[in-house]
C-alpha cells in the first residue's frame, strides 16, 4: 500500500530508530516510497537479530550452568548503500552474518515483485528502456508518459 510519508520524514525514522546502521554516510535511500515498508522490516529485523544474539551471549557470561555454547557476536550492520538497479532493490552494508545476508536477500526478491511507486503488487518490466519494478496501473501511466514525451520531441 501507498504511504503517505514524506522522504525526509521516513529517512529521520530509519535513522532515529537504528543509529548504528546508519552511522556513517551511505548516500540516502534512493528508492520509491513503494519499498519503504520493505526497508523498514529490513532494518528492523537486521537490528533485532544482532540485538537479541548480543543479549543471549551476554546472559550466558553471567549465567551459564549447562555450559550452553557461546553464539558468535554478529557484526553490527552498517549501510553503505541503498538503491534500486535493473528494477530491482540492492541493499549495500558492512558486518552482519549468514541470518542477515538472507534477510536482505529476502527484501530483495519481495521489492522485485512490488511496485516501487504505490507498495501493490507488482513486476520488473520494461517501461520506456527503463527497468522498474511497477504495478499494472503505474506501468501504463509510464508508458503514456513515454509516450507523450516522445510526441512532443518528434
Ligand atoms: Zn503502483
């Protein structure tokens, strides 16, 4: 579903709500607002993950008397980049582990079948030499566009 947020206010929400994600620059979210739910269950569940292993190894040091072995620290994931290429989403970032890697493969393949514009379901398809990920209605109004626009130039 379309959302009704502006950019600045989504990017302040992702920011506020995982610091140390964004903790150093990575170019902004240069996506449609259709993914931005996508992104923000993305973000929310990378950061409950490292969160939830951290707080598992920390009450096995204090308190471990069936010698549980000890998780692995999962690296904090930081975003270098977040983009949309060939239609498709592509989520940049540094540490995470294996659980991560299939979280963002995830998104990756849900935004590939929502429409970047509105949130609907949607495809990767050709619209005017461009590959977007665009549902029925905002691929013909694409293509009229297009269209249009190769009417006034000709
Ligand atoms: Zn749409």
């Amino acid at each position: 579903m379309n959302e009704d947020i502006e950019y600045e206010t989504f990017v302040k929400e992702l920011h506020e709500k995982h610091p140390l994600m964004f903790a150093q620059p990575y170019g902004g979210v240069c996506v449609g607002k259709g993914w931005y739910p996508i992104l923000r269950a993305l973000c929310h569940n990378i950061q409950s993950h490292i969160d939830a292993v951290d707080c598992w190894r920390r009450s096995l040091i204090l308190k471990n008397p069936h010698n549980r072995p000890l998780p692995e620290e999962v690296p904090q994931v930081v975003v270098t980049q977040i983009k949309e290429k060939f239609g498709g989403l592509r989520f940049y970032y540094d540490g995470g582990d294996e659980m991560i890697e299939g979280m963002v493969h995830m998104a990756e393949s849900w935004a590939a079948v929502t429409c970047e514009i509105c949130g609907n379901h949607g495809s990767i398809r050709n619209a005017g030499g461009w590959l977007t990920s665009l549902c029925d209605m905002h691929y013909n109004e694409r293509i009229e566009l297009v269209r249009s626009r190769n009417a006034t130039t000709n």
